[in-house]
C-alpha cells in the first residue's frame, strides 16, 4: 500500500469549538479527512480581490462526498479564481475554506492541499510528451520523487495493478506505450485525468474537460465522469450545457463573484435572473 504523506498542522482556531474548528495534528491526509456530516468542501463567505476588483464576494458553496456538482456562469464569473482558492494558490481575504471536517485550506501549502486529496485538472491538458502513457502514470503515482529517480525506481505489484486499472478506466490500455505528444487532443485529456486518478484523490477539480473534444470524446468523457461519481467528488467548470446537462444532478451559477443559483440545470435554466444574466433570453 502506497506510503501516504502526513501533515503537521497547527490547529486552525480553539479546538474546543465547532468541528469544523481544528485541524487534525498530524493525521494521515486522507484517512484523517472526516466527513461525517457528509459535506467534503465547504466555502463559507469567501473574499477574494484583485487591486480592488473583487474577484469573489461572499461565496458560499458546499460540496457533498460523491457528489458531480457542476459549475457554470460567463466569463469572469469567478470560476478561475474558486479553483484557486480550493487548491491553495489564491488566499481569500476572508471566509472559510474547509476540506471535510478536517482540513483548512487556507492553513496549508498548495502541496499540501494536493497531498490531501485534492486534485486539479486545468483547461489545456499537460503530459510529457517524450514519455510513455504508461510513464507518465507512473511518474504521476510518484509526485514526490524527482522526474528520473521516480521512472528509475520499481513499481510495486499494487502500483502496477492501480496504474493498469486507470489504463481501463480512461480507455487507452493499447496506447500504453505510445508517446504522449503522438496523443490526440482528447486522448491526452483522457490522460491527465488518468495522472489525477492514480494519485486517489477524494475531490477532483476539472476545468472545461471537453473543450476541444470530438462528439465521441466528449460522450465518452460523460460516461467517465458519472462512474467516478460516488468514489471521487467532481467539481466541474464547463460552458458546454449540453454536457453539463447529461452529467450534472446539482449545478451552481457564478455571477460576478458570488452564487447566483444553484439547483439541477433545468431549475437554473428556469431561473429568470440566470436567464438576465447568462442563458441571454
């Protein structure tokens, strides 16, 4: 069984609050993650500004464990800048950003937050492209090594099996020693989300997947989703409502920083101000 990293964390606040009020010392990042109240992410009022433009502005969003939540909304809506508060790489101004019961995010290193459990998969895929599918999955199943003594060293039987499972999973078992660069556009999306899966994170943050993806690609990749759905919580951005819609049970609406709405999408296609403000009716 993979070593799994630990965090040495000082408490957030008074551990003799609430349970959302300390962090775990010392626990093992995912079997420490509690989530009894069955929520993984909470964001409670976050505040983000940028040279006095407020990027996020009281955002509150929770997402539950398992859960394949959606996030739409036009272009400057904040999405970009929630993802880079989830993943440690924007400090809110103020607010509460909270992995499980467990973890607070803004008490920890974008490493850290990774090694947690949560993993995130920007807009343009990013593969080596000199190496082998199966090289690349190896590689990421070793994110703490460096590039060449992570490919010098042996898998374990396990990490073979994990790394053979994802192969399936993303459907390029044949293409295992194919170089990555030789990868159709959505083939090498299909990858990187196979990097994320080996790395067993809990929460996986995905940045329009099908942008770019042919009609087939883009069916397949609905089909992908829903399966992880239940063992992974997915948050995703996507401005494609058609694939939005066949994924999506809950979908939340950005606008200028802040929920708009939240509810399946034919409840936020209904909404009259989503409809002002984004659908253009």
């Amino acid at each position: 069984m993979r070593a799994v990293p630990h965090l040495m964390l000082e408490p957030a606040f008074d551990p003799s609050g609430t349970s959302r009020d300390a962090v775990g010392l010392g626990a093992s990042a995912r079997e420490g993650l509690d989530v009894r109240h069955g929520t993984i992410l909470t964001l409670e009022d976050i505040n983000v500004s940028f040279d006095g433009f407020r990027a996020l502005r009281d955002l509150t969003l929770y997402i539950g464990v398992g859960e394949l939540r959606c996030i739409i909304g036009p272009n400057g809506a904040g999405k970009t800048t929630l993802m880079d508060v989830i993943t440690g790489k924007t400090r809110p101004d103020s607010g509460k950003a909270y992995f499980g019961e467990t973890y607070d995010l803004q008490r920890m290193s974008e490493v850290q937050i990774a090694q947690a459990g949560i993993g995130r998969k920007f807009q343009k895929p990013t593969v080596f492209e000199a190496l082998s599918v199966f090289e690349n999955l190896e590689l990421a199943q070793k994110a703490d090594k460096s590039v060449w003594a992570s490919l010098r060293a042996k898998l374990s039987g396990e990490q073979k099996d994990r790394i053979e499972e994802v192969l399936a999973t993303i459907r390029l078992g044949e293409s295992r020693r194919r170089p990555a660069g030789l990868l159709s556009h959505g083939q090498k999306q299909f990858l990187e989300i196979g990097m994320l899966l080996v790395q067993e994170p809990q929460l996986l943050l995905l940045d329009e997947p099908v942008a770019g993806m042919t009609d087939a690609e883009t069916e397949f990749t609905a089909e992908l989703f829903k399966s992880l759905a239940g063992q992974h919580s997915l948050m995703v951005v996507e401005h494609d409502m058609g694939f939005v819609g066949s994924i999506a049970d809950h979908v939340s609406v950005l606008h200028q920083g802040h929920v708009l709405a939240e509810g399946s999408l034919e409840e936020v296609q209904a909404n009259e101000q989503v409809i002002e403000v984004y659908l253009g009716r």
